[in-house]
C-alpha cells in the first residue's frame, strides 16, 4: 500500500458539522442557548467536561449532534440548558485561548436540546501529506477525471479509541452489554481517558459497576456503539466476501476487512445485531443496526504541492461532505487502495 500521513497536524483535518437546528425564539422566551463549539486538541467528551465545570452544568444540560476528534480542527452545534448572553462566553474563550483550544459562540435560543438525529453531515477539508510525485499526481487524475466517488461505509479507528491511547472502546462496550463491570472497568483503566482519576477513586470504595456510573452517561453510550461499531463492521465485511470477488485488507487499529475488487453487489442498507445504552432508564438492551453501507460523494482535489513538512515529498487537498456516521479517514483509505492498485 501507499505510504502517506493524514492529521499530521491539526490543521491538515478540517471538519464542520452541516446540522439541522432546531426553531429560533426570542431569549426571553427560551430555555436553551444554541452555540457553534469550535475546537483543536480536545474530543468533544473533553469539551463537554469543560463547559459543564465552567457554567455549573449537568451532564443531561449539555447535548450535541455528533462526536468530533481531537487531532483536527472542528466545529459543531452544541445547545446548553440555560439562557446565556454572547458576553458570558468572553471568559470561557479566554481560559482555552491557545494552541489547543475551545472557542464558543452564540447562534441563538430556543426550547428543544438538538440531538444526534438533527446531525445532516460533516464538510471535510484534508491535506494528505509525505506522497510521492508520482502518487499525489495519480491521486489529482482520478478525482479530476472522476465526478463521484464511492466506498465501503466502514466504521474508522475514531469510533474504536483515540490517538496515543488503545483502541479498545469496543472492549469496553462488549463487557458493558455482556453486564461484565469488573472487565469494563479493567479495559477502561488501560485508556488515557479523562475521567480515569475519578472513577479510580470511586473504585477504591465502592464496586466496577458503582464507580462506572459516575461517568459521563453519554460516553457509557459511546463505548456500546463502539461496541456495535466492530459488530457491524465484521458482519458487513463477511457479507461481501460471500458476494462478491474481493480482497482482505488490514486496517489500522480496526481489523482485518474485505473490499470488492470488481462490481460490488451489495444491500444498501445493512443490518446486524447490536447493543443499546438507554441513559434515562440506565440499561442496556439488544438493538438491530441498520446503516448505509455504500457512500458516493464529490470530491474537490486542489493541485498537488511540495510538502512543507516532509523533505522531497507532496501534500494534496480534499474538499468533500459526507453524511452523518461516515467516515473521511476510511474514504481516503479506500480510494488511495482503488487508485494505486488500479494502476499496478
């Protein structure tokens, strides 16, 4: 496969939510403030940690639309239980002012929280860096010649852990929803997760399933969707294999899986079993997943350029939208495997 680096740095990953908001009302008649979170260096769990401490908050009182990594630039809806001004933000802006930050601003109010069901998209704008001539070049034909684009809708290495840490969200859910606190709380604490000092703490005098419960409920959910995640993803790649002439690739930090190699037949939406986390009633319960299993998007490619970064290589820039649940990452890998191989 083709050597390349993406999140070189954060600026080379660009995301920006496309949301559908809910209704707008005058303050004086709201209960809820709207704001755009814009960030780089922290998850959007991390985020949600900071602005609960600075505005006295709960959990419940802060919700949003999607879930947005910490080695990019991003921005994303975020709406708040309270009714705030726009000069109330200049201190919260101020306290995460730098390299790594987090920057709030007003949209507006109303009386609904958003949810993940308002969430349309995300618009990407990444640089992909350390290609050679030859592949950056290879890589602009094909999108230039090429109005659309399309790949296997599999889950990413975000959905399964974070840079620098172990990719085991999945491990953590599949314990959770096997009701098996004592391994749940063991992969946990081998994670560089931000709460791990407090729930150790809690650990020493009161049991796993106690000490688990002091977590963010909606980070509880997150490791069952992971969980879900590789379930699916296993069970969509065994599926092409019996349809379809393909090859086995191995993707970093998520596994082994199947590609077509020639026409893909597929079923558009895809279903396997997996796991719920229903926050209000603190249970989990079996679900069928049902997803898109094959994406198409336009991809804008701008002209290769010498790579700032790496000495005698390329970078080169991808504009694209996806819709919710999909992932750049695995686009790009899967279109650098179609066009590279597709030349061999």
């Amino acid at each position: 496969m083709v050597n390349y680096r993406l999140k070189t740095i954060n600026d080379d990953f660009i995301v920006d939510e496309v949301s559908l908001i809910p209704p707008f009302f005058l303050k004086n008649n709201s209960t809820y403030t709207y704001l755009i979170l814009k960030k780089s260096g922290w998850t959007t769990f991390d985020a949600q940690e900071e602005i609960k401490k600075y505005f006295t908050l709960e959990y419940k009182d802060i919700s949003v639309e999607g879930l947005k990594d910490e080695d990019a630039i991003t921005s994303q809806l975020v709406s708040m239980a309270i009714v705030i001004k726009e000069s109330d933000l200049k201190g919260f802006n101020k306290k995460f002012h730098g390299k790594n930050y987090l920057s709030l601003s007003l949209l507006g109010y109303g009386n609904l929280p958003i949810n993940p069901g308002g969430l349309h998209g995300n618009c990407f704008k990444i640089t992909i860096r350390d290609l050679s001539k030859k592949y950056a070049n290879m890589l602009y034909e094909y999108c230039a010649g090429n109005q659309f684009t399309s790949f296997i809708n599999y889950y990413d290495s975000q959905r399964f852990g974070t840079p620098g840490s172990c990719y085991n969200t999945h491990l953590i859910g599949k314990a959770l929803s096997q009701n098996n606190w004592d391994l749940a709380i063991k992969e946990f604490f081998r994670t560089e997760n931000s709460e791990i000092k407090r729930v150790k703490e809690e650990f020493k005098n009161s049991s796993a399933e106690q000490a688990f419960k002091i977590i963010n409920p909606n980070k509880i959910k997150f490791f069952v969707k992971s969980y879900n995640s590789y379930l699916w993803n296993r069970e969509l790649s065994r599926d092409i294999y019996n349809r379809n002439k393909c090859k086995s690739y191995l993707f970093k930090h998520v596994g082994k899986l199947f590609l077509p190699t020639d026409h893909c037949i597929i079923n558009p939406i895809f279903s396997s079993n997996g796991y719920n986390y229903l926050i209000d009633e603190d249970k989990i319960q079996e679900k069928v997943m049902k997803r898109t299993s094959y994406i198409t998007t336009n991809i804008k490619c701008y002209e290769p350029q010498q790579d700032k970064l790496f000495n005698r290589k390329y970078s080169i820039m991808l504009d694209f939208f996806l819709p919710t649940g999909s992932y750049g990452t695995m686009l790009i890998r899967q279109l650098l495997i179609k066009i590279i191989e597709g030349n061999e």
